[in-house]
C-alpha cells in the first residue's frame, strides 16, 4: 500500500501547488480548481455572484435562479496523461431553493508498476477518484444567502479503494446596488466511510475559505481577494535542501527555514482581477502567493504563481479558457463550456 501511494505522490507532485497541505489528507482532488474562471483567477474558489453555474461546485451559497437549466462542462489537460474535470447541472425550485448537481472526476492515467526488490516490470494500473455532489441554496432575505454541497467521493488507486462522506457550508453577502459580494465557505466537512486498508482512516482535505469581490463602478472591472486555510496560521515548512538549512560549519547549528510575519500572512492571500469590456467578453488573471513560494525555483522563477484566462460567448454558448503555472514543468489548460438548455 506504501509503495502503491508513494508512486501517485510523485507523479501528482503538483497537488502540493494548491498547499504543503497536500499529502496530510485522503482525496486531494477535491482542492484543484475544475472551473476555467476560477483557476485563471488564482484559486478553487470564488466570491462572485452573477450566475454562474460553474462557480457553484466551489461555492454553493452562490446558486441562484439564473443559473436554472444551465448544463456546463468543464475539463482540464493536467500534467503527464492526468486529466480531471465535472459536469455541472441546475434547477431552481420556487418553495425548496436552487439546486446545482455535479460529477467530478479525476484520472491519474497509466503507471508503471514494478516489484519492490528487483525493480522487475509487472504491468500498469491506473488511478481515478470522483465525487458526486448536489448543491443547493436559498436566500435568508434581499442581502444574505446560504448554501451547502453534499458530496459521496469514491476513490480506487490500483487495487485500493475508499468511499468517503462530506459537506461543504457557505454564506455569502451579496449587495447588487454596490456589486459586491463576500462569501465564507467550510469545505471538506466529513469523513472516509471506508478506509484505503482496515483502521487507518485518513482525514479529509479541511479548508476555511473567506473571500471579497468588488465590480468598480465606472471602470469594466472586478477585483477579488480570497484568504485561504483560516484553520491554520502558519503553512510555512521547513525545506531541507534549502542553503539556510545546511549546519553552520563552526557550531554544527542549523538556520531553519523560519518565515517573517508577512510571508505567513501573504500565504493565505490569492488575488484576482477580471477585465469585462463588453458582456460578452472578459480577460482574467490571478497571483497565488503560496504557490509562488512553494514551487519556485530560485534559479529560475518564471510565472510560476500566476494564472490568466479569457471569457467569450458565442452563439448560446459561453466558453471559458485558462492556464495557471504551479511549476516550471509546465501549466495546466482549462477548459469550460457553459450553456442553457431553455435556449434550445
């Protein structure tokens, strides 16, 4: 089992690109970013509140009657042969609220598996893990909304499996007048239902989320602000193959890696900006701070921590593309279509 999950760390390695959380947790896949939009604008999260659909996987409290008979897809080219992505449908009903239904997949693609000794080749296997989840929300009056997802993850790595139980709580204050919306969001509350092995259940990927947006008045544009893991202050680690932490060669004493105040606060923060010069079409980007820290390579910083996308309708279709760097390796492509079926 050691060697079956060490193998996925290392070909998923990316996954520590959404935190050095990545790894202290059962279903990983539930951090990436499967909207277009969101991942062009830094995270797996967003405050926005104007109808779309495929927000509402991420925040639930944002599901509203706009979004009624909108079917969007939405896949993503990740690294290697791994690809992901959801399917995304919603209703509203007039007396129980709106509702959003999702799939969300992962597919970790071919591996090969080799004898723990002689390093013979005994053949591939693969890896997927979904989540099936319904959404849904309703106002408490003209200005405050709440939401939850429900959701039963399935997980199988080779020859292991898991099932898993979780909900997502969010609220959020929108104000239409002023444009501005603020959301917070418990994701991940729940737990395994079945284990990978007997006994040794795994804690889920828990993750307090606090975010603002802001349309200006007279300029096309809006702004977001996102503050991720609120449940823990410090997501610093230590590096052990950074310079500072090699022994000093007089007194044997190691540096550490310790952080500044600034550099632990800036690790919650994920800024985002959407350029909207007609409604028919919006240029986005997005800075993660944490991303940038953690994957960077000193000798080379390139983009990493930075992501840009485009939005455009055409005909009764609106699509939505994106690319974040979380490494030098290479950046994911996004893709979403959104589209409602009434149209038709």
């Amino acid at each position: 089992m050691k060697k079956i999950l060490y193998t996925f760390a290392i070909v998923f390695f990316s996954f520590s690109a959404l935190a050095q959380l990545g790894g202290t947790s059962a279903y990983n896949f539930l951090r990436l970013s499967n909207s277009a939009r969101i991942a062009a604008m830094g995270n797996n999260f967003s405050p926005i509140k104007d109808g779309d659909i495929t927000l509402s996987v991420a925040n639930p409290s944002i599901i509203d009657e706009r979004m009624d008979n909108d079917l969007a897809i939405s896949f993503v080219d990740y690294y290697s042969d791994i690809s992901y992505g959801f399917v995304s449908y919603s209703r509203t009903y007039e007396e129980l609220g709106s509702f959003a239904a999702s799939v969300q997949y992962i597919d970790y693609g071919q591996t090969m598996e080799t004898s723990a000794f002689e390093g013979d080749t005994l053949g591939y296997f693969s890896g997927q893990e979904s989540a099936i989840t319904l959404g849904w929300a309703r106002p408490l009056d003209s200005l405050f909304y709440i939401g939850a997802n429900f959701k039963m993850i399935t997980s199988v790595l080779h020859t292991y499996s898991s099932y898993g139980l979780a909900v997502d709580l969010a609220a959020s204050y929108h104000n239409p007048e002023k444009e501005l919306t603020a959301s917070l969001i418990f994701r991940n509350i729940g737990r395994q239902i079945k284990s990978y092995e007997p006994g040794q259940n795994e804690p889920l990927p828990f993750d307090i989320q606090l975010g603002l947006s802001k349309k200006l008045q007279h300029v096309p544009f809006r702004y977001s602000i996102i503050l991720t893991n609120l449940q823990k202050f410090d997501l610093t680690y230590t590096n052990p193959n950074a310079t500072d932490n090699l022994p000093d060669p007089f007194t044997g004493e190691t540096q550490g890696d310790d952080k500044g105040i600034g550099d632990k606060l800036m690790r919650h923060v994920v800024i985002g900006g959407e350029f909207m010069p007609t409604n028919n079409f919006s240029l986005r980007f997005g800075y993660n701070y944490r991303v940038r820290q953690e994957m960077k390579v000193d000798s080379k910083l390139g983009t990493v921590g930075l992501s840009w996308g485009l939005g455009f309708r055409v005909s009764k279709f609106h699509f939505s593309y994106s690319r974040a760097a979380y490494h030098l390796v290479g950046s994911p492509n996004y893709i979403t279509i959104t589209t409602n079926l009434s149209e038709f």
